[in-house]
C-alpha cells in the first residue's frame, strides 16, 4: 500500500478496513488480527491499535480480552 503523507497511517488503513467490511470481504466475526495488520501495512503495533480503537468506538468491530477484535453483527449487517 502507498501511503499519502499528507493523512496519518492508522487513518488510511482503517479506511482499507471499514471498505473491506463494507464489501463483505470481512463478514459479521470475521477476526480482525493485529498481527496480519502489522504485517500486512507493514507498521508498528502502535499504529495498528489506533486502528482497532476507532473501529471499534465507531462500532465496526468489537474486541473480546483474550480472543482478539472482530467485526461486528451490527456493522456487517448495516452496511453496503
């Protein structure tokens, strides 16, 4: 992914993320892990918890302590 400088990273990529829930790629429970994320984007853990923090506070995934963060029912069924 190229990344515009002008906009933090954890912002583009949790626009990859809300687009990919958008379009069904990730369904309803789908696992959002951290580590691919980190992989993936290629950032630091850092960066990927800033993601997960604002989906999850606009309600797009949930995240269980010891299980990790997944989409959400309400998201996945709301959008499109």
């Amino acid at each position: 992914m190229e990344y515009d400088p002008t906009r933090p990273k954890w912002m583009q990529i949790a626009d990859v993320i809300r687009e990919r829930i958008a379009t069904g790629e990730y369904p309803a429970h789908h696992l959002i892990s951290e580590v691919r994320m980190e992989q993936e984007f290629d950032v630091a853990r850092g960066t990927v918890r800033k993601v997960t923090a604002a989906l999850r506070e606009e309600g797009l995934i949930v995240t269980t302590p010891g299980m990790g963060s997944f989409v959400a029912a309400k998201a996945a069924s709301s959008e499109g």
